[in-house]
C-alpha cells in the first residue's frame, strides 16, 4: 500500500494575490510567512477561536465599564449588590442565560456585572437574576430573549468577529472613563480587528 502524502496548507499572499505552501515551525505553521513571488511578509491569520476570545474580552470590558459606578473604577454585581473593583478578578460579565450561542453571547441586555462568586460558584445566581432581568427590561424582552437563545444562526466567521472587535472598542473608548481603556483598545485592534 502506498504512503498518503500530507496536504501542505496553502497561503494566499495579499500583495500579488498568488498561493503558496505554508511553511511549518515545529508542529504548526510558523506565525509570519514569507512570499516566494513578491517576497512579503504574511501573516497567519487568526483562528476563529482566537478571534471569539479578542472579542469576548472587548466585549466583556464594555460591560464591565457600561454597568460601572460613577467614577468608572467599580461596578455592582446585578445579583448579590456587592460592589467589585472593575480590574479586578471578582468583576465579571455575566450571562443571564447559559451557553456560548450566537444569539446571546454577545448580547448587551443578557450580560451584566456579577461578582465571581455569583457568577461562578453559584452559576449565575439565576434566583437573583431572573428578577434584575424583569425589572430592567420586562418580560416581552426576557422572552425575546429566551428565543434568541434556541435560534441556531450558524458558526462564526472571522468577519463577523473582526466587527465585533470593531464596534466595542469605538463604544468603550465613547464611554465617559473609557479614555482609561485607550491604550489598550488601540492594541486589540492593531492584532485582531484589521
């Protein structure tokens, strides 16, 4: 029986639009490539994973910040009341409702504020959070919700998440303490949000 080649990933070069094989460092490709044609640089790109991460903690900083006090430097958990500095490890963006879904994952009304011991050790505190999520919104919206939540809209694309990374950042640095937040905005966006 004969041996099965391994396919090689080809890479397409911005610069003069043409394919190549990717060279590998190890057990993955190497990060930066270079163009046997133009001779450029290229950029592996980003995993959906990595990008899906990028914007969870662009989002999650929004949140973060959206839901803070008035100096901007702490935040009150949504479901116990107890006040956790934004920087922290104890602040966190809570899901109302359970899941990575693309209907809720980055839902502004469905993620607020909690504490790390709501969020995680009583797994969202869901007692205490159902009755925030009413009062705040009323219950045509936790319904709406709760039907985003089962709709299957399809995995990910890298555009989409690019986008994500884009509109956060603009509306965490619109955010009256988001100018704290500058410096590291401007990096999210120079590595994932091209």
């Amino acid at each position: 029986m004969a041996k099965r080649k391994k396919l090689r990933k080809k890479v397409l070069c911005p610069t003069c639009d043409k394919f190549f094989v990717a060279q590998r460092a190890g057990r993955g490709l190497r990060k930066v490539q270079r163009c046997p044609f133009c001779n450029q640089d290229v950029l592996k790109p980003q995993s959906i994973s990595e990008l899906k991460t990028a914007a969870w903690q662009m989002f999650a900083t929004y949140i973060k910040l959206r839901d803070s006090d008035d100096n901007g430097i702490s935040a009150v958990c949504c479901t116990c009341g107890q006040r956790v500095a934004i920087g922290s490890k104890q602040c966190q963006a809570g899901h109302f409702l359970h899941g990575r879904t693309k209907g809720v994952l980055f839902s502004e009304m469905g993620v607020h504020v909690q504490c790390d011991v709501c969020n995680v050790h009583k797994g969202g505190n869901p007692d205490a959070y159902w009755p925030f999520m009413v009062r705040a919104y009323g219950w045509k919206n936790v319904g709406k919700l709760l039907i985003d939540q089962k709709r299957d809209q399809g995995a990910w694309t890298r555009d989409e998440l690019q986008q994500i990374i884009r509109y956060y950042a603009s509306r965490i640095v619109a955010l009256p303490y988001g100018g704290l937040y500058e410096q590291r905005v401007e990096n999210a966006l120079l590595k994932w949000g091209k």
